[in-house]
C-alpha cells in the first residue's frame, strides 16, 4: 500500500487555489486539480478524493505530485498536446483568396482544392469549422 500523499498549503497558497477555483477563465480539468489539491491539504485521502472527483486514485497521486515539483505551473496542460496542425497561415490565407473569388466554393471543393494545390488532406467538416471559426463573415 502505497504512503499517504499530504501536501501543506500556506495562507497565501490555499488563496490562490480557492481563487483559481472560482475563476471563469481556468479550464475545468485545472479546477479539478485544485479542488484535489485542497482537499487533500484539509485531510482527505487519495481514495476519498478519487472516490469524490470520480477519478482514479493514481490521477489525484498524480496531481499531488505535480504541485509538489511545479506548483502552479502544474496544474495546467503540458505543452504539445493534442494532434499537430497540418496546415499553415501561409495555407489559409489561400482559401481566403479562393473564397474572395468570385465563384463559390464548397466545403468538399475547398477540401479538394487543398489536397491538390497545396497537398494537405483535410476533411469537408475540418475545412468548416475551421474556416467558420477564423472568418465569420463566409459563413
């Protein structure tokens, strides 16, 4: 069985966490890990915060252990998650230049076109979102 993790907060720490927790631009997950975080300095155990957050016992160990050796540096996401964009600035300022053209493209033209003028393989919903969300007025 594995030692009991316990961290110690300091006034100004527990602040800070309580204060991260409440905010409106902290992601979710971040908050999660602070209310672990203060529970576990308040006394609770690995298992009832698991138990709480439902969440793995390893997942509060885990968190306990990054605030040990980053503090709130942390508490966020490492850098590099998730999957690397295939695409460029260089290569949406193109389909901005298509979609000022006169002729109108589709989703599934814009998706065709890319694949061969500038060899990147994007879906017709990718080529979407993307192009709703970085230019509202071709929508």
């Amino acid at each position: 069985m594995p030692a009991p993790l316990r961290i110690q907060l300091t006034p100004k720490e527990d602040n800070t966490l309580f204060e991260l927790s409440y905010a409106s631009t902290i992601p979710k997950r971040t908050k999660q890990r602070v209310m672990a975080l203060r529970l576990n300095a308040q006394g609770f155990s690995v298992r009832d915060i698991a138990e709480y957050l439902d969440w793995a016992e390893q997942t509060v160990r885990q968190t306990i252990q990054r605030w040990k050796e980053g503090g709130l540096i942390g508490l966020w996401e490492a850098p590099g998650r998730g999957k690397k964009a295939c695409w460029s600035s260089e290569d949406w300022q193109a389909v901005e230049q298509w979609l000022l053209e006169e002729r109108r493209y589709r989703q599934g033209q814009i998706s065709q076109k890319l694949a061969s003028e500038r060899n990147i393989v994007l879906g017709q919903e990718q080529v979407r979102r993307v192009v709703h969300s970085t230019s509202p007025s071709y929508s």
